[in-house]
C-alpha cells in the first residue's frame, strides 16, 4: 500500500453526511466552527467567494474548481461578501438526511459538499501540514475529479436503492484525489510526508518504510532504494520531510502500534517483533518518547472507536 493511501487508512476519515446546495440571485451564509473536521466542496456550476476566519484574503470560486478546509474554521460563502450573512442552521437543517438545498430559487449556483471527522488518535499528522484552504482550480487533466463530483451530483438529485453507500465512496474518492492535486502542484510545495511523496526518489523511500516497518532498516538501504548516495539521501530527505529516515519510520511505526493498541487486543508481545523490535523494553522505550505514554497507559486511556462515535453527533455537511 502506498504511504498516502497508509496515512488516511490509519486517520479513518468518516464522512459525516454529503449534501448540494443550489442558490439563486444575491446571497451569503456564515458557517460554524467545523469541530477539526475537514470540508471538502466542489463547485458545479456558478461562482461565489469563499472567506474562512483567520485567512486575510478570500477566494474566488469558478465552476469546477474544488476545495478543501483541513483547519475547522467558521468560513463563509458569498456572491457578495459585504451582504449581512445568514447563519447555516437556518438553511441547511433539511440536509442533516442528506439531498440537495434550495435558497432564492436555486437556479444560479451550484455546490456539492463533504464534511470529514478523522477518528483515528493522529489527526494532525495530516492536518498541520496543510494551509487552511487547500484551492484546486479547475484544469486540464482532472477528469477524475470532475467525474466523481458530478457522480456524486447526481446521486443526490436522484437518490436510488444503494445511494447512501455510493455517496459515501464518492466523498472519499474526492478527497483523495484533491489531495492529490494539491501535493502534484510544484507551486504549493512544503515540507511534509505529503508534500514528499511529490518527490519520486523520496516517496520511494517511504513506500518501502511502509511495505515493511519490521524490516531493520540501514540509511544506506533506503539510499539505494532512493537511487542516491547515502549523505544526499540523508540531507534531501531532512529537507523535504522535516526529520531524518529514521526518526521517520520510528514514527510511522509508533503510529502503527498506537492503532493497534486502540483498535485490537494483540498484546505487546506480538506488536513489537511486528514492527521491528526484538525486545518489549525496547519498543516500549522508544513509543514512550514518541507518543508521550507507555503502550499499556496508551492502550488503556484510548476510548474505542465505537465509543467515539457514539459521542459525536449527526452533523449535516453543509452546516
């Protein structure tokens, strides 16, 4: 499995609920605190401003373009930012089941949203290294985009047998891939495991750290597979990922043992050697300096999935 597709395996971004919604003539709706979940639109047809708290500048939104809030900020959506705005509540309680919302007619504007929690225990490994608005402009060579969320589209104008399942896929599948988009820009490089994977001879790299975590990986074999000489791997990898090879799959490893310890019942005798360590003490000492906890505190203190589902409320996707 490739490290993307690792890394959002173990955030388990849920999709709350996806929804349309279709305006006519002059508008502007104020959006709450997202609760850290991440929102992701898509403009059909249309165009409108999009202001998020704490962003000095708004963007302009164009048919097609689509875009994704990582940050949970209050934002607003506007054919005119100086108009007094309505509160989201007020419009959108009939979407909380799903469809499409009408407002002034609906004949001018067209947007399809999802609205993401991530319930595994290590949201911020995606995101705090992405900007508050991730903006995906409309062009050339996004056909799969553009197929998904006009799928999706019409999903929700004409809900079938099976509808709510293929919504929910559809949501995911837009996610992903305007994250990809936004790590295969150049222009909007950063330093991150996401913005690496842009990289060939990094995400190289990764992958092989995340094929095999076991493994007892040397910083001259993770060269090799890199295809460079071990010094220039070491300095690129610093440089584009933000810490050294190894401290990397040390992470990535207690990462992997944190879900484990959350989500299973395997004892720590069998996690260890998974993941590379011939020894409990060994494993114990380094996921302590990595995740702040010994492994049987962390195992202990987690609540489990379904309790953490059971605490968070339906909440509709355009709210």
């Amino acid at each position: 499995m490739d490290p993307l597709s690792n890394v959002l395996s173990l955030l388990k971004p849920r999709n709350y609920l996806s929804a349309g919604f279709e305006a006519g003539g002059e508008w502007s709706i104020q959006f709450p605190d997202q609760r850290d979940g991440v929102k992701c639109g898509a403009v059909v047809s249309g165009h409108c401003w999009l202001s998020v708290e704490g962003v000095p500048e708004a963007v302009r939104l164009q048919t097609g373009d689509c875009f994704l809030m990582p940050s949970g900020r209050p934002f607003r959506l506007a054919t005119d930012l100086s108009l007094p705005p309505v509160g989201a509540a007020t419009i959108f309680a009939s979407a909380r089941t799903g469809g499409i919302v009408s407002y002034n007619g609906g004949d001018d504007f067209l947007l399809v949203s999802s609205r993401f929690a991530l319930t595994g225990a290590h949201a911020g490994l995606l995101l705090r290294i992405l900007p508050p608005i991730v903006l995906i402009r409309d062009e050339p060579g996004q056909a799969a985009l553009r197929w998904s969320v006009e799928r999706m589209m019409q999903e929700l104008r004409e809900p079938q047998p099976g509808g709510f399942l293929i919504v929910q896929h559809l949501a995911h599948m837009i996610l992903v891939q305007a994250l990809r988009l936004h790590l295969a820009d150049g222009s909007r490089a950063g330093v991150g495991w996401l913005f690496a994977l842009a990289d060939k001879q990094m995400s190289a790299a990764m992958t092989a750290m995340h094929d095999d975590p076991a493994r007892r990986w040397t910083l001259q074999e993770l060269a090799a597979r890199a295809g460079m000489s071990r010094s220039t791997f070491a300095l690129r990898f610093k440089e584009t990922v933000g810490t050294s090879p190894m401290d990397y799959l040390v992470h990535w490893r207690m990462l992997l043992a944190g879900d484990r310890l959350e989500n299973s019942r395997e004892p720590i005798s069998l996690i260890a050697p998974s993941l590379g360590y011939e020894s409990e003490a060994a494993f114990s000492t380094a996921f302590k300096r990595v995740m702040g906890c010994s492994p049987r505190q962390y195992g202990r203190n987690r609540q489990s999935p379904r309790a953490e589902l059971g605490q968070r409320r339906q909440v509709g996707a355009a709210d």
